[in-house]
C-alpha cells in the first residue's frame, strides 16, 4: 500500500563498534533462519510497534531483523540503570530509551515526552507484557500512542513458520475496547486458530460490553 518509499530512524552519528558488531550478528542470524516478511511498515516518522506473541527471548532478535529490512532501526524502553558507565553508549545505541521509574513523571509522560523531542521514533512494545501471559494485553503500549499522539502499528510473529508480519497503523480514538478489537482481529486474519489471539479478542470484547451503559 505504501510503495517502496521508507522513512529512516538511523542516527546522526557514528554508532559504536560494539553496537555495530552485535546488530551484523543479529541481522546474520536472522537471515540465516531465512525469517520472512508480511506486510510492511509505514512510511511515517513516528510510531508505536504493538509486537505480540511474546514467547521467546529470541523475539527482540527477530523484530531488530526484520525492522533492518524495512529501513527503520527501532527502540525500546529499558531501566535506567542500565544506561550507566561504559553500557550507556551501547544501550542508546542499539535504540534503547532510558525510562526512571523514580522520578514523579510516570513512563507514558517520559516516553510521551521522548517522542515529542525526536524526529523520528519507532518505539517496540511487548504488548503482552510477559511471556507467561494468557494472551490478554497490557494498556501501556496504546496510552503511549495515544499520549504521544501517533498511530500503533501492530506487529505479529509465527515462529513456527518463521514470519513476521505489520499492519497497517491504527491511530487510538480513546475507546480502547474498540480500538484493541480492530488489533486483535487483525491479529485473528493471520493466525486465526492461534490461542493466545483469541483470548486477546475476548479480552476487547468484554472492554467493549464492560462500558455499554
């Protein structure tokens, strides 16, 4: 739908050796699983990737793959503290986001805040939150979009197949039931008998019966 035009998130500036070494040994081994694309990402500066099933540690190795054939290097949020000392170059950059759970602006602010100050953003979330869900979703990942204000792109991968697939993005309304069924029937239409997606639909459902007056 797009065509062949990609909107860049590289940085300005010269990344770091160890950066540089650890994104070709990922991207190698993505390739060399012979991991494939679905669907393609938008060619707009900032968004939110709502990546789900979140089975696998393996899965930051495949989005920064797949990601890297579509021309956008994403970030991620991770605990300040580990933005310290010699990891901080490597941390900011390999697209990580330093978030301080300390401080009285609470993460949707920070990462608000941190869209507002950048050009260009593609920020990934797990938005199952843990591997060991049911499937149901964590509301993190859409009051971020929402408070940032750019749309969620939802993100979905098969393992077993080895695809990785993007919708198209869905801008949030403030209805989080209706907007979180559009995602999950998104979800449904590429792996339609996968479980964890059908409790995340369920989950939409019972947001949207929750609020009928």
């Amino acid at each position: 739908m797009y065509g062949e035009r990609k909107v860049s998130s590289k940085p300005a500036r010269k990344r770091s050796i160890m950066s540089r070494i650890v994104r070709r040994i990922i991207l190698a081994i993505y390739r060399w699983k012979g991991w494939t694309l679905d669907g393609h990402l938008p060619p707009i500066p900032k968004y939110v990737i709502a990546g789900a099933p979140h089975t696998s540690n393996w899965d930051f190795v495949f989005f920064i793959g797949a990601t890297a054939e579509e021309g956008v290097e994403p970030n991620f949020m991770g605990k300040h503290t580990l933005f310290s000392g010699y990891m901080r170059r490597f941390m900011l950059d390999m697209g990580g986001i330093p978030i301080d759970r300390t401080k009285r602006s609470n993460v949707v602010e920070q990462v608000a805040a941190e869209f507002e100050r950048r050009d260009r953003l593609a920020l990934v979330i797990a938005a199952e939150g843990t591997r060991s869900t049911d499937g149901s979703w964590k509301s993190g990942f859409y009051n971020i979009a929402r408070a940032a204000n750019v749309p969620i792109v939802p993100a979905w991968v098969c393992n077993k197949r080895m695809v990785l697939g993007f919708g198209e993005p869905i801008w949030p309304t403030g209805d989080y039931g209706q907007d979180l069924l559009k995602i999950a029937r998104f979800m449904r239409s590429k792996l339609p008998e996968y479980e964890r997606f059908k409790v995340l639909e369920a989950q939409a459902l019972s947001l949207i019966e929750d609020t009928k007056p």
